[in-house]
C-alpha cells in the first residue's frame, strides 16, 4: 500500500476511535462533567417566592360618585371642514369596585369607553392598595365600573386614581365611606395624591349635587382670578385685568358654600374620606 494511503487510512481510524471515546464520555455519568446542562444545580435553583400577604376573602364591592370634567364637541354649520367648538363643563359620575375570585387582573367597565390613561391610574390604585393592605391580590380580579353620562363619548385621565385607591381599601380593610364626601386627584404608585385640572367645574358639580365635602391634591392649593383694575389717563379710562392669587380652600368655601381639604397621600385621604365612627355605631344600633 501507498505511504500516502496508509497514512490517510491511520488518521481516519484514530479520528474514529476519539469519536467514539467522546460519545462514552457524554452517555456515562459520573461527576461534575455529568451534569445536564438544561437544568441548573441544584444549590444554584432560585427560590420561588412565597407572598406573605393575607389572602383576599369573599370580596365585595364599593362605590362612590366623583367630579369630572365632561368635554362635549358642539359641530358648527359651514361644511364638514369646519372644526367643531368644545365646550368643557363639571359633572358627577358613579365610581365603583368589585374585588372577585380571579387571576390578579384590573378590569375596566365603563359606560361610556375608558381610555388609556385611565386604565394607568386603575393600575396605580391597585398597586398602592394592595401595598397599604398588605393583601394578595393575585386570586382575585379587581374590577372597576364608571358611569357617566351617556351624551359623552368616551372617560379618560388619572384625576380618578387617588379615589379607586380608596374605594379598594374601603373593601379590602373593611371599613365605610363618607357618603358626603369626594375628592378629586391622581395617585402614583407611592401613594401620593398629584394635581388635576378644572377644580372650579369640578367644586360646582360637588355642590350641586348635595356633597358638603370636596378633597382636593395639596398641590391644587392656589388658583387665580382676574381682577379688574381702572383708572383715568387724561380724558380715558383704562381698565385692565390683573390675576391674583388666592388660597383654592377659601376660595371654593365662600363661593359654592362646601368645605375643602387638601390631602397629598392615600393615608390623609382616607383619615378625610371614612366615615366618621360615631356615624357607623349610630347606623348599626338603628
């Protein structure tokens, strides 16, 4: 045989021959190198995480009846070019929450649509609820309804964050609302109340609909007007107008004959928002 074809015959044995070593080596057990790589040691397995919280019982639900500020866009004769004129006015809506058996999921049910903003702020009170409480929500569904007017089209922004919190606390810690009161203002996932807008529409729909209690942001706390100032110039009077700032609390007190608070966290809220406990053992003895 050839020197060149005995060598090629020698080298394709020994490559059989490493082969075959390699497969034993990867078919028999034994040792670290024996370890399936697909499944990590056993001392390196992360622990499941065990959630303390007390779990959710029965569930039950919550209510109460907020300010909003409904935008309506009026059309205008001229053609389908011409754009419509928005007008924006305060009016009351019914906030409610249901906590039922479920798979930790936040349930929107609204008449008319929601938007996403709000969905983001039933997120943020889920989330402050259930670290206040300490309560396992992931059993249970969280399940908000609003109900507005039907002349409008869609509900949409945070200012309804700060009283969803409440609404589920009111139901996970089992304690009762001032029907007399409201509140207005966002809530983040600390449980700070933040600022909203059309606090003046919104004092109004609160008075005219037999609340005496309206709980606003502490960041809402100033507001302006404009005040008229005039004097004469030769033969001329000037008139111009000049905002001013006043307290809101004030404000709304002497103008539309409701108290104020301001709350900055869900704690302060909800000292404001309970019913006062003379008022629950005088409605149990009756």
């Amino acid at each position: 045989m050839p020197t060149r074809e005995r060598t090629l015959a020698i080298l394709l044995i020994l490559s059989l021959i490493m082969n075959v070593c390699l497969l034993v080596v990867a078919l028999v057990p034994g040792g670290e190198s024996a370890r399936v790589l697909s499944r990590p040691p056993d001392d390196d397995v992360c622990p499941v995480p065990v959630l303390t919280g007390r779990e959710v019982g029965d569930g039950g639900t919550a209510s109460m009846h907020v300010p909003v500020i409904l935008q309506k866009i009026e059309g205008t004769r001229g053609g389908p070019f011409v754009p419509g004129r928005v007008t924006e006015e305060g009016a009351m809506v019914e906030v409610s929450v249901e906590v039922a058996p479920g798979r930790g999921r936040v349930l929107i049910q609204t008449t008319p649509l929601m938007g996403v903003v709000f969905q983001d702020a039933a997120n943020h009170a889920v989330a402050v609820a259930e670290n206040r409480s300490h309560m396992n929500l992931s059993a249970s569904d969280i399940i908000f309804s609003i109900q507005g007017p039907e002349e409008v089209s869609e509900v949409d922004g945070p200012s309804a964050g700060a009283l969803m919190a409440a609404l589920l606390l009111s139901v996970l810690e089992g304690f009762s609302l001032n029907e007399n009161a409201t509140v207005t203002g966002t809530i983040d996932e600390n449980g700070e109340i933040g600022p909203v807008g059309g606090i003046l529409m919104k004092a109004e729909a609160v008075a005219a609909s037999g609340k005496t209690l309206l709980l606003l942001p502490g960041k809402n706390n100033r507001m302006y007007e404009y005040r008229e100032e005039i004097w004469a110039l030769g033969g001329l009077s000037v008139m111009r107008r000049r905002p001013a700032a006043v307290d809101t609390k004030e404000y709304i007190e002497e103008n539309y004959g409701i108290r104020v608070e301001y709350v900055d966290s869900i704690d302060r809220l909800l000292t404001d928002l309970r019913m006062p406990l003379e008022e629950v053992s005088a409605t149990a003895v009756t």
